[in-house]
C-alpha cells in the first residue's frame, strides 16, 4: 500500500472520531482495522510515518509517554467575525422572584446584564432556600417555557408529592395553558445534565451533584451546560457550606458562573442572599458582595425581601466586648 494511499485510508478512519475529538488510539488498534500485515513496510515504518504527518496536520497529538499512542482532535472550524452580517442581541430579559407581601422584585438584576449563554449560580447551605429560589425563578418566566430539572421533583417518571404540593401554593403562578397542558418542561434528570439541555431556553437544575465526592468536577460540568445552552440560559444550584465564600467545587464552581448568589442562614430564621462573582454590570456599577435578606414562608412564598449591610455595631460579628451586639442583637446584618 502507498503511503499516499494509506495516509488517506486512516484519515477515512479517524474522520468520524474529529467530530467530538477525545478518542484515543494506536499503532494496534490502526493495524487491525486496516488489516495491515504484520512485519511489513506500512504496518512499521509507513504507519509511523503517517502519524508524523498527521501530528503536523493537527488530526492526533502524542498520548502519555508510550510511543504509538495517540489521542483524536477535535476538529474545530473557524468563526468568522467581520465580513458577515451581525445580528445585534439585546441582554436576556430574566425575571428575578417577588416578595409575596410587598410585590417587591429582586431589584438587584435591574443593575445587572445578562446575556445569552449566561450561566446562574446559586450555591445555598441545606435549606436556605435554593429550591423555593429555583421554583420562584421558573414561575416568574412560566411564559418562556422554561425546563426544570432537579433531584426532589420527580421519582419513578412522575412527579413527586412535595414537588406538586409547592405547586399548589404558589397559587400566584399558572403553571398550565387554557388547554390544561404545562407550562414548563420537567426532565427526570439528575446525572449528565449538559446532555438534556434544551438549547435556547431557560435551563433550571436544581441541584448538581457528584455523588463520586469530586466536587472540584463541579467546574467541568458548569462549563459542559453553558456550551449547550445557546442562546439560553442555565441556572444551576449547588451545595455550599454555611458561610463558606463559595459552593462546593470551589474556585472552579466560579470560573464558568456570570452571576453567582449564595445563600446562608440570616439571623434565626432567615435567608440571607450575597451576590458573589457579577460579570457584567450596568456602567460597571459594583455589585458584588452586596447583600440581602428575605424570610419563606410555606417553602415557596419568599417575604420581606431587603437589601441588608453588616452591622456597624459589632461589624457583622453579631457580638461585642459586651456581649450580644444590641443594634442587630446577633443576626451580624441589618437593614440598609
């Protein structure tokens, strides 16, 4: 076989592997595929050969440190920037949750951009509120018909008891057309979130989990959903620990987030909300690190919502030389 012939014969076998890239292979598994006969010229130095040029061609790179093993490249076509027609996107109109007492909106997002392909980022300690903020989210945009995933709404393909009592009492949300049909997409999906992303929506999933304990992974499966999303947008809630700066997966949690919440226990019982990393904001107006409180009621009825500063008694923490702090009397915030 010519090296011409043979070089085109493993471009034909690879060719199929260039579209998700990642694949790996060898001088073995090449032989057998191609029936190349052992001991001669292009099962050896032709072969060899062919992979020179096709390190050189960007089809395969060199894997680990045995020789003959390589790993497929994606291939990736250029984006042509200028010289097409641009259509100009405005930023995506999200709604933010309303306090059910004062009509109040989540006003924060008004000095906010979010753009198509954003990715949302709630990291919440255990039951302070990640779920009631997801469901409020998804019964704000209901007209959109946003998807919703998560680990408590669904069981054995359908819905779960607790997930269609919250339902019921967010009596302020018409989940269903006039014909009687939902409103929203709920997936039974709770592993391999990216693969069920429909793109061009609001992607709500509540919660990403690694049950492996590798939660630094929590990073590559952000970036895995924000690729899928289009012109959507993903808003995904993680668990952090209480108080802690960020959700579990750490810095990597941050890496692939546009605008990041995080939610702790304010004062006894009470949520309090700090916006973490803001990518982009109106005049570059600083956003990050302000915060606010708000109580639930009923598990979905979010109530008093106010924008809320350290305390300037015991600067936030909740104690003085004296004793409890008497100006916030321990709860470390009050109201700005």
């Amino acid at each position: 076989m010519q090296r011409e012939k043979l070089i085109d014969k493993v471009r034909e076998l690879l060719e199929p592997m260039r579209e998700k890239g990642g694949r790996e292979v060898d001088y073995t598994y090449i032989r057998k595929e191609l029936h190349l006969e052992p001991g001669s010229k292009e099962s050896g130095d032709g072969l060899r050969k062919v992979f020179e040029r096709l390190i050189y061609q960007r089809w395969v790179r060199p894997k680990g440190s045995r020789p003959g093993n390589f790993k497929v490249i994606k291939r990736v076509e250029a984006i042509q920037v200028f010289g097409n027609k641009r259509e100009r996107r405005p930023p995506v109109e999200l709604v933010f949750p309303r306090a059910q007492d004062t009509g109040m909106e989540m006003d924060f997002l008004e000095d906010i951009v979010l753009r198509e392909g954003d990715g949302i980022l709630i990291s919440g300690a255990s039951n302070y509120g990640k779920t009631t903020l997801a469901m409020n989210i998804c019964g704000e945009n209901i007209d959109k018909h946003p998807i919703l995933m998560g680990n408590e709404y669904s069981s054995g393909g359908e819905p779960t008891p607790r997930f269609l009592n919250k339902l019921d009492l967010m009596d302020w949300v018409k989940w269903d057309d006039e014909d009687g049909m939902d409103k929203f997409t709920l997936l039974p999906v709770k592993e391999d979130w990216a693969e069920h992303v429909v793109q061009d929506r609001i992607n709500i999933i509540d919660w990403v989990n690694i049950a492996t304990g590798e939660h630094y992974m929590i990073g590559n499966v952000l970036e895995s959903i924000k690729d899928q999303v289009g012109r959507g947008v993903a808003i995904v809630a993680i668990q952090k620990g209480e108080g802690a700066e960020m959700g579990r997966g750490g810095q990597f949690t941050k890496d692939f987030t546009d605008l990041e919440l995080l939610l702790d226990k304010l004062g006894a019982n009470e949520t309090l909300l700090t916006l973490g990393k803001v990518k982009e904001t109106i005049n570059n107006k600083r956003m990050s690190g302000r915060t606010y409180g708000f109580s639930i009621e009923d598990g979905v009825r979010i109530m008093n919502f106010r924008e809320v500063k350290k305390c300037p008694g015991c600067f936030g923490r909740g104690y003085t030389k004296e004793g409890q702090c008497s100006t916030c009397h321990g709860d470390k915030f009050v109201d700005r």
